[in-house]
C-alpha cells in the first residue's frame, strides 16, 4: 500500500509512525526537532489520514507498508519511531525486517496482545460516520455521547475533514478499524528477536507497559532500556513534549 506521507529535512532517516486513531502531524513537534539533522518521514498508517483505506488490517500488513514505503523512497535502512499502535508497527518491522532499522523508539506500548480498552471511542466513530455533521461542534456533541473526555474528543475531531462535496466527513476507515479493533490490532507483534538498540519509553500513569512485560521485551529485543517518564500517562510525548524529544533523539543520536 502507498502511505501518505509528510518529509522534513536531510541526513539519516527517521520514520515515524502514529497512534489508533491518529494522523502524520501527532509526532509534528518531534519531527521538526528531528529534521535538524535527519531526513524525517512521518506517516499516515492505512486507514488514518491520507493514507489509502483498505479491510485488511493487521500489524504484519501495516510493517509490511512501512517497508514498501521505504523501497519506494530509496530507503535502505531508518531509524524508527512510533506510539502506541505506531510503536507495535515499528515493533514489527524491526521483528521481520531487521536489515531495515537501524534503531528502534517504541512509546508506551509493549508487543504483547492487549484487551481493547476504547470500545466507547470506537462506538462514537461509528456514530460519526453513520449521521451527517453539520458542524465540528455537531460532531463534538454527538461524541459527547460517548467520550466524557474533552481532550480525547478534540483528538478523534482531528479526523474531521470536508470532502469533495463540502460534506464534514471522517477521514478514518471506520468499518475496518471495527472490524479489526477486538482481533487483529490487539495481538503482539511477533517474530524473531531483534538485536539492534532499542528505546521504550512508558509514560508513570499509563498501564500499558507494566513490570510482567519486562521479560517478553527482554527477550524480543535484548539490546533495549526501559525509561519512565514521571506524572504523565499514555499521551506522554503530548504531555511532556521537551522531555520526550530530549529522550528520543539523544538515544537516536548516541546510535548512528
């Protein structure tokens, strides 16, 4: 599949991959700092963005587009960062194609299967899609319904765009992400270990990088550390921006 995609700046590169739900401009405050001194390429992941929509939606498809795209930009061999479902991609990527990354940043997310914990996100989307929006304020109260959380709602209201016909639309392929979002998307990435250095970086509040990972992280990718950032929870680099960038790129930095 052909992502979209945004590039930035020149010298080795950094490819950046976005959570659930998200778009290529959620790491846009990493990506800028990065592109100093790298050539940065952040994405949209299939079904986000502009990237193309498609059913099939599973972490071994989504590593395999990352890949395409890097044989199509002449890319032999990146660094890579990516945020929670990002993060599994990249997990994934380095797991089967560890001739391609050169270092991996996995933030807040472990490659073990998970239980889905955003049912309610995913019946407001489907809400979204199914009512005609007049407006993004429309579109907010329908997804009040579901999502208490402003902050989570003005998230998912990113997606919102006007389409051809003027009509306020999800840029979200809604029906594969239902599809797939109790199967496919919580399983681990999986494959042989991954040797190269590896950062994982978990955010103190959040849940989804928890003490019994350890070991299956140890194991799948040996040459990796661990790094809590305090009082923040699974938004961390939204929530601690400077210090989640000063992590990133010094390790990125300290490994070519």
């Amino acid at each position: 599949m052909k992502l979209n995609y945004k590039e930035q700046g020149a010298g080795p590169v950094i490819i950046l991959m976005h959570g659930m739900f998200g778009s290529l401009s959620n790491l846009g405050n990493l990506g800028r700092e990065l592109s100093t001194r790298y050539r940065v390429i952040a994405v949209d992941l299939r079904n986000h963005g502009g990237s193309p929509h498609d059913s099939t939606m599973d972490i071994a498809s989504m590593a395999a587009d990352i890949v395409e795209l890097m044989d199509d930009l002449g890319v032999a061999v990146a660094g890579l960062v990516g945020h929670s479902l990002g993060g599994k991609i990249g997990m994934q990527v380095a797991l089967n194609y560890p001739d391609r990354v050169k270092s991996l940043v996995v933030a807040d997310i472990a490659p073990v299967d998970y239980p889905q914990s955003n049912d309610n996100v995913v019946q407001g989307l489907q809400a979204l899609a199914l009512e005609p929006l007049a407006s993004r304020s429309d579109a907010d109260r329908i997804l009040s319904t579901f999502i208490e959380d402003k902050t989570t709602r003005a998230f998912i209201l990113k997606n919102l765009h006007r389409n051809q016909s003027e009509d306020l639309v999800l840029k979200l392929n809604v029906d594969a992400i239902v599809a797939n979002y109790n199967g496919n998307l919580t399983r681990a990435p999986n494959g042989n270990a991954f040797s190269g250095p590896a950062l994982f970086v978990k955010g103190e509040k959040s849940a989804y990088i928890q003490e019994k990972h350890r070991p299956i992280i140890e194991h799948l990718f040996p040459n990796s550390e661990l790094v809590v950032i305090d009082a923040v929870g699974h938004w961390l680099h939204a929530e601690k921006p400077g210090l989640f960038n000063d992590l990133v790129i010094g390790f990125l930095v300290a490994n070519g």
